[in-house]
C-alpha cells in the first residue's frame, strides 16, 4: 500500500503548469503583430513547393521571425524558471523550464547565423536536433540533482 509520502511525490500538483502554454501564445502573438506579413510570406513559401516541385528552403522572411519567436519564448521559459527558484514554487519543474529556454536561446542564435552565412539548410536542422539532446539531457541531469539533493 503507498505511503502518504509516496502518495504526494507521485501526485506533485503544478500551480505553474499553463504558464508556459500562455509564454508560448504571448510568444506567437507578439511575433505575428510585429511582422503582420508573415501569413502572406508562409504560404508564399509553401507555394513555391508547388512551383519547384522540391524542398525550397525558408526565406530570411520566415526565418526571422522564427528568431525572434524562439528569442521571445526562451527569455519567458527562463524567466519562468527564475520565478520558480525565488518563490520556491513547483521546483522539481524549473530544470524542465530552463532546458527549453535555453534551446530556444540558442535556436535564435542559430537561425540568425543561418541566415547571415546563407548555409545549408539540412546543417542548420542538424545542429538544432544536437543542441536539442544536449538540452534535454542537462535538464534531465539537473532535474535529478534537484530532485534527490533537495529532496522536492
């Protein structure tokens, strides 16, 4: 039979858990109201898939945006993160929070370099999925240092 113990770590309640489905959509919303061309210029893009019959890659018209998007989201989900550390709410979550803005950081970042340098697309992605598994990884690491040396 679970111990009460077991019983309230299993059933951790999140008072925090839509804050970053609400940074997500400030996120998208702000990207969207700063660059109202947007709309045009994806489905611009996905025609032009018609017209060449192949993968085009994203022009700097959608890539940008996708910068700041990701900037916009991984200062939220960082700050987030800092929140929870000060108010010591839910802290078990925060190496989550702050894995994602850190990706999202560093996507920024790299979208940006992408489009200065025109590299190639594929090399772009693949740095993504490698900055992505480093991500998840560091926060799962600090997720247990959290977990078992401040027993939340």
């Amino acid at each position: 039979m679970p111990t009460k113990s077991s019983l309230s770590k299993s059933f951790r309640r999140d008072p925090l858990k839509n804050v970053p489905l609400g940074i997500f959509l400030i996120a998208l919303s702000l990207t969207f109201v700063l660059n109202p061309d947007l709309p045009s210029n994806i489905i611009e893009y996905f025609k032009s898939f018609e017209t060449y019959n192949k993968f085009v890659q994203p022009p700097p018209e959608i890539l940008l945006p996708v910068a700041n998007f990701s900037i916009y989201l991984g200062i939220g989900l960082i700050l987030l993160f800092v929140f929870r550390l000060v108010s010591k709410v839910a802290v078990w979550a925060a190496p989550e929070n702050l894995s994602e803005g850190v990706f999202f950081v560093i996507l920024n970042r790299l979208i940006i370099d992408f489009v200065e340098e025109g590299d190639n697309f594929i090399i772009l992605v693949s740095l993504c999925l490698i900055v992505l598994g480093i991500t998840i990884t560091i926060g799962e690491l600090v997720g247990y240092a959290i977990r078992r040396y401040l027993r939340v």
